[in-house]
C-alpha cells in the first residue's frame, strides 16, 4: 500500500536565529546513531537550524535515546504509526518546516565541522541550483560510492551486469555510472546526481518539482528527484569541501532481505517510469528479469548469512545494481 504525496506547506517564517535551513531526519530503528546525527547538525556553526525527526514506526529506542541527549527546543519529532516508506517520511517532516532551504539527511550521517554552512554557501551562489550535495565519505575517510554520479539508464545497468563496464572503463556508453574512481574536483561542480544521504534543497525548487515519490518505498527515490531536478532546468551541485560521513545499512541491518527486496523493486520501478518510452520493450523486459535474477542470488546470500556461512555468491554479486545503500 503508498499513499498519496504530502502536500507541501508554504514557507511561513525562517528557523529562528534569522534565515536558516530546516533539515528533515527520517528514522527506523538507527538506535544511537540518530543522536549522533542530530548532535552533528546542531553543532555547526553560523547557520540557524529547525530539526523533524519523522520516525517510521521503530521498535528500538533510538527515539528515547534522542530526547534524553538532545533537549533541545530545536528539535522536534515526528512518530508515524505505519512505515509507509523512507520518501513518504521525507514528506511528512517536510511539510513540517518552514526553511527556504531544506536538508534531507540520513539518521547514520554525520555532519563534519562547517559541512552545512558550506553547502548553504554554495547555494547561494549559484541560483540556478535546485539542490547540492556533500562529499560523502565511509567511516574510514574514503569517499562512498554514488555520492556523485550519473543517473542510470537500462542500458547502464545491462554494462554493469555484464561486467562491460570494467572492459571499457573509460568509454561514455560503457563506463560506470559511479564517479568515486574520479578524482575529486577541485571546486563545486554540477553532477546528474548526488547521493541521498544528504541533500541540500531549495524549498521554491521543490514547489516547481514536486515532493519525492512515495510510489517509491525505500532506494531510488534520490536518483528520480536528481532526474526530475535535471528536467526542470535546475542543477544539481556536488560541493566537495563539505563532509559528511556515512555508516551505511544501519536501519536496514535488521531486515536485510526486505530492504534488499524494496531496492530490486524500486529499481524496476525507477527504470520503467523515466525509459520505458525510449527503450524498446523487449529489452526493457530483458533488464527486468537481469534486476529479478540478481534479487535471487542475493536472496540467497542474505539467507546463507543468516546461517552462518560464506558462499561463492558474494563473489558474484558483490555491489550494489544502482542506488546507494543508506539505510
């Protein structure tokens, strides 16, 4: 079952402290990590910040956890009493703020020294950005993958399921649509797409866009706003001199073959409502089923671990088809 779009409410005031950015955490079961991110976004300096924690109907305590490390008036939480999704969320805590600017951030992301105030410079200076994005990085410094990237065609995800992107790595109709084995830019620069860890957007661009798709229950929602940011004529930034780090899989940690499924899922869905009208169908039918064979064999893998075991699987399916795995 999806519900319908949130409404989006108009800005009425800034954030107190001045013209400030609301930011939108959602969370499912991210236990101490919540409070980390939060913390990390109450931390930074010389921008005035609102904070909506949307909760999707967790079972741990990471709630409780936030209230008794984060009194803060800022701070406000929302508890949802059905997970109807990660972009259903993302809505409701949206039409909550009052921001001009509006930080979508994940609940196991944690904001680095002037991150924010950094991002919130750049969009100011270049108004014809809809929404910018960090450097985002694993636990270890190195960048995550997708953090800046191409949107993917069906025929991108066909390369890499056969493995042709690592023949022709360098060649625009083979190569990955990932751009972490790119050296990082030395300054701003304008990307198809970010990642959705964390993803500065103006509130005036998603009045011209449209909210995320709730159609869409968990992954691939970020890369079908990206595309409909592109379509619209707004840009989409990558700023590298912000830092955000990431811990990815921690509210999926729990039901890893639900998540695994509602990824597949979300993928087919992404690829039939932005190509089916440029691809002929049989090959669209063909990527379709390639998307279903892989869920299998990760199926496999999931129940495999659950056992205890290694398998010969993780050598073949090692790595995400598309998307970012955030939660």
């Amino acid at each position: 079952m999806t519900a319908a779009p949130v409404a989006i409410r108009p800005p009425v005031v800034p954030p107190p402290g001045g013209a400030g950015v609301s930011v939108v955490i959602v969370n499912f079961n991210a236990g101490d990590y919540l409070a980390a991110a939060v913390e990390s976004v109450l931390a930074q300096e010389g921008v005035a910040v609102e904070v909506v924690v949307v909760d999707n109907d967790s079972a741990d305590r990471s709630l409780a956890r936030l209230a008794e490390r984060m009194p803060d008036a800022r701070v406000r939480t929302i508890r949802l009493q059905r997970n109807f999704g990660f972009a259903h969320a993302c809505n409701v805590g949206l039409a909550e703020t009052k921001g001009d600017l509006v930080l979508f951030l994940n609940p196991d992301c944690r904001m680095r020294v002037g991150a924010l105030r950094h991002l919130v410079a750049e969009m100011e200076a270049h108004a014809e950005v809809g929404m910018a994005g960090p450097l985002v990085v694993n636990p270890d410094g190195t960048e995550q993958r997708g953090c800046r990237r191409d949107v993917p065609n069906p025929w991108q995800i066909f390369c890499v399921a056969f493995g042709l992107h690592r023949l022709m790595p360098k060649h625009p109709r083979f190569r990955a649509y990932t751009h972490e084995g790119v050296p990082l830019p030395e300054r701003p620069s304008l990307v198809p797409a970010i990642s959705g860890a964390c993803m500065l957007v103006r509130r005036a661009a998603i009045n011209r866009v449209g909210t995320l798709d709730p159609s869409f229950f968990l992954h691939f929602e970020d890369l079908d706003w990206c595309l409909r940011f592109e379509r619209a004529g707004l840009g989409v930034l990558f700023v590298p001199g912000a830092v955000v780090e990431h811990t990815q899989g921690v509210c999926s940690a729990s039901r890893p073959l639900r998540t695994e499924a509602a990824k597949h899922r979300s993928l087919v869905r992404f690829l039939r409502k932005n190509f089916a009208g440029f691809y002929p169908s049989s090959f669209m039918a063909v990527v379709s089923a390639m998307v279903a064979l892989r869920f299998g064999l990760v199926a496999l893998r999931v129940l495999a671990r659950r056992r205890g075991r290694r398998t010969a699987w993780d050598a073949l399916i090692r790595g995400p088809v598309g998307g970012t795995p955030r939660r």
